[in-house]
C-alpha cells in the first residue's frame, strides 16, 4: 500500500494547523482564514446545491429508464406467453 497519500495529508494538515495558530511563533493567519472562509461559504453551497441537482436529475432519469425497460420486459414476456 502507499503511503504518500496519508504522509501528504499529515503535512497538509499540519501546515494549515501551524498557519493559523494565533501564537507568536506562528503566522497567525487566523483572522484572514476567517475571512477566506466567509467570502467562500457561498461558493461552496452553490457547488454542492448544484452537484446535489444534478445528481438529483440523473436519479430521476435513471428511474424513468428502468420503469420504461421493466414495461418491454413485461411486454414481451406476455407476448410470448
């Protein structure tokens, strides 16, 4: 199994944990974070609200195509009955 994956999580992690800790030795990023985070709150609803559409139609459509194909396999079962 890999490894890179998880050490590369860690370091991520831990980077982004050290930038915006609100200690002398550290960047302190906290408040620009913060405010990151609320200018990008509305972009993130709007992909998820679009992606959970999106996914919502594909269902919808999936549903419609099995109903149709379980009518000819119907269908031709009572022809051939």
């Amino acid at each position: 199994m890999n490894m890179s994956g998880i050490i590369a999580g860690i370091l991520f992690t831990s980077l982004s944990v050290y930038l915006v800790l609100p200690v002398d030795w550290s960047t302190a990023w906290l408040e620009e974070f913060v405010f990151v985070l609320k200018g990008l709150a509305p972009l993130v609803l709007l992909f998820f609200g679009l992606f959970y559409f999106v996914m919502g139609a594909s269902d919808i459509h999936e549903a419609r195509t099995r109903k149709k194909q379980f009518k000819k396999i119907e269908q031709k079962d009572e022809n051939l009955s």
